[in-house]
C-alpha cells in the first residue's frame, strides 16, 4: 500500500538521527520516495550525504538556499508530499511546531504544509516528561498532528525510561496507517484481542497465555488496507499497533461493554481469549490464609459470550463477524460446531497444543471455515495470516458503497 506514496522525512538533532538513515532504507524497500531535510543540529549526527545517499533525492537543508529556492521552493517542497514526517522530533523541534515558529526550513516547511504530519520524538526521558514539553505534546494532538512513540528503555545518555524513538519499523507501521487508504477505506472494524484477566482479590487474577499477537497484527494488518480499526485488548504482551484506537481492558464484561460501545461497525474480528468463566465471590480485599489449613473455595460464574452476542444481534450486526477457534483436538469438527452454534460468518481455527508452539510463538497454521467449508492455510508467520485474513475481509465486504 505504501509503493509510489512521497515522504518528505525532517530529520532532528538527536542521536536517534541515525535511526532515520535506517528508516529511509526501510521506505525505499517499500517503494516509497523520501525526500529527507535535515536541521542544522542533525547535521552534527548525520550527513546530508549519507541522507541523499540512501534516499536516491537531493538532501534540504537551508531555508535561504537560493538553488534550492530556484529548483522547489519551501512551499512547494512542504506540499509534494504525501506526508511529512519528522524522525527523531527533538524536544526543541516540538516547541517550534507547537509555538508555529518558522526560523528555520524544517520549522517553515511545517509551518506552510497542507499535509498531514506525524512526528517520532526522541528525547532524554526527563526532558519527555517536562511538562513543557507534555504541554507541546498536547498542544500538537489536539492540532491533529500525528504521534508515533516514544518507547521506554535505556537511553544513549544513560538514564531509562520513555523518550527513545519509536524502532524505524514501528515507523512505517505508523506512517501506513497515516496513509491508510486500501480497499477498507471508509470501513470500521473492531478487534479483540489478548487475554482476560478475571480478579480473584485486589492482587490475584486468573488469565490464560493468549500474547496479543494475532489479534494485534490483524490490527495492523487492517489498518493497512485502510480501515478505521478500534482495537479492544486485555492485558497483552505484545504492544498495540499504532494508527488504531486501542481501548483497554482486564475482563470480560469490560471486553464486551467496550466493544458494544465501539459498534457501529462494517466487521468484527474476535481474536481475544477470553475467560469463559470469572469468579463469583472475588473478595474485595486480599484474601488471607486463615492458618486453619483450609483453600478459600472459589465459585464460578459464566462470562457473556462477546463472539455469539454480536453474532445473533437482531439489528446492528457488522455485515461480516469473524470469531476464533483455539483447539487441541478435533480442531476442524470442534472449530465448525462453534461457528454454528455461536452464529458467526467465519471461524479462523487454530491447533494451541504446546507442541505447536503457536500460543505465544511467531507462527500460526489456521483454517478459515466459513458456509462454503474448510480452508486449510499453510504455516506462516502471524503477520502474514493476519494479511491474508485482512485481505479476505476486504474481498467479503466488497468497495464501500
Ligand atoms: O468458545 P471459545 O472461547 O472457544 O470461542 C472462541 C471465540 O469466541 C473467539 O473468537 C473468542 O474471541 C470468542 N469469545 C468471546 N467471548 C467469550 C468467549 C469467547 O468473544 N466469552
């Protein structure tokens, strides 16, 4: 989706800065254009060469170069492209866009664009956490532009915590989904995914090892294509997709409640796994060992079915409702019975024995079984099911019309 789409790519002063060099490489492979411009302080990091180099374009770097003026000016510059986005975004380059300064030919372009732009900050963690610079930050979403990271980790400078640049492919995840405009263009789709974690007390739950993986990259993988998608997670450990509105969750009932809030939509997608049963009597405070020898007893209640709800609503029902089967035997028959008992359009059936190692693992072997029957797929890495299942969503929901 991303082939022939013009990034025009600021480059900050930060040593995340050579990240962008990766970036670029990894647009290129993508058959995106990236004009990059680099700020004066970025040149301290990386050269205009290196950043023309890998972009194939000529490097921007003056606002009063008056060859470049001649050949594009800034004006025109700031609007060829598809998308502007500015990797790393320095706390001062935030301040700038956030105060509308125009000092300089980043600021200016940003100034004069009439595109969208999403920006990568990267900055030491107690720097991010200014409240000048949340202040920036918020001033700039409220504006509409759009954010990608940072992440939490060790930082060049020593310290830990948030302020490292979103990883270049969370970048181009992002910036697809900035540019989403496939054959899901105009349609929304709610995905669950992760496990539910079902309170016991305060302190101790009951959960299952669903990762999130799948659930996060048919997300993505939606997202892709186009779609607005409302993402409700439980407490996974994979991270949300960016570019999707993630709502989360711990348990069940909420799992259900943010996903009757979420709707309208053209599709659902249930991939979470969620608890069938919570408990009934989860204590209000710790439970205690009483030194009698005696295990509380715990009681069971069942969860609402969120796959089989929306499924059988009377009105409202998304045009297409995809539910999962996991199984550990009998996948096929077990998976086929669900799909007719909880009244959903496809099940996508998966084999969870641990000697799969398809729970938790990168790789998934499923089989869509819709009214025409199985279809058995080939294993292949969890993104590439999650293409495959998007592409077959588009395919059944036909151009928006
Ligand atoms: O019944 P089982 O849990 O095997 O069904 C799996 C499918 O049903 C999955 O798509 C899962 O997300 C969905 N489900 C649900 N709400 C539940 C239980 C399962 O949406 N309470």
């Amino acid at each position: 989706m991303l082939a022939g789409k013009r990034i025009l790519l600021i480059i900050g002063g930060g040593i995340a800065a050579y990240k962008s060099l990766d970036l670029i490489r990894r647009l290129k492979e993508r058959g995106v254009s990236v004009t990059p411009v680099l700020t004066r302080s970025a040149e301290e990091f990386v050269t205009p060469l290196s950043a023309s180099a890998l972009s194939g374009e000529k490097c921007y770097r003056h606002l009063f170069d008056l060859t470049d003026e001649a050949e594009m000016g800034h004006i025109q510059l700031s609007r060829a492209a598809d998308l502007i986005v500015v990797a790393p975004a320095t706390a001062d380059l935030l301040a700038k866009m956030a105060g509308g300064h125009a000092d300089d030919l980043a600021s200016t372009l940003l100034m004069a664009t009439d595109k969208r732009v999403l920006v990568a900050p990267a900055m030491n963690v107690r720097m991010w956490l200014h409240p000048a610079n949340q202040r920036n930050v918020a001033a700039l979403r409220a504006d509409g532009i759009l954010i990608a990271g940072p992440n939490e980790g060790d930082m060049a400078c020593g310290e830990y915590g948030p302020g490292r640049m979103a990883e270049p492919l969370e970048i181009v995840d992002a910036i697809s989904a900035a540019l989403g405009d496939g054959p899901l263009k105009g349609r929304h789709v709610i995905v669950t995914s992760g496990p539910t974690h079902e309170p016991i007390d305060p302190v101790r739950y009951i959960a299952n090892r669903s990762s999130g993986a799948q659930g996060a990259a048919l997300a993505a993988a939606l997202r892709d294509l186009g779609a607005s998608v409302t993402f409700v997670t439980g407490p996974a450990t994979v991270p949300p997709p960016q570019g999707v509105t993630v709502v989360g969750v711990e348990t069940a009932a909420e799992m259900m409640a943010a996903v009757r809030a979420a709707l309208p939509a053209d599709a659902a997608v249930f991939a979470a796994a969620v608890a069938d049963w919570r408990v009934a009597n989860a204590s209000m405070s710790k439970m205690k060992k009483d030194g009698s020898g005696k295990a509380p007893a715990l009681e069971f209640a069942e969860n609402p079915d969120i796959l089989a709800s929306v499924a059988q609503m009377k009105q409202g029902r998304p045009a297409l409702v995809v539910g999962f089967a996991a199984e550990t035997n009998d996948v096929i028959a077990h998976a086929t019975a669900k799909r007719s008992r909880k009244g959903s359009d496809w099940i996508v059936a998966n084999d969870v024995r641990p000697s799969t190692g398809i729970m938790g693992g990168t790789e998934n072997a499923v089989t869509i079984i819709d009214s025409g029957g199985a279809e058995e797929w080939p294993r292949l890495p969890k993104d590439e099911v999650a293409q495959r299942i998007a592409a077959r969503i588009a395919a059944a929901l036909g151009p928006v019309g």
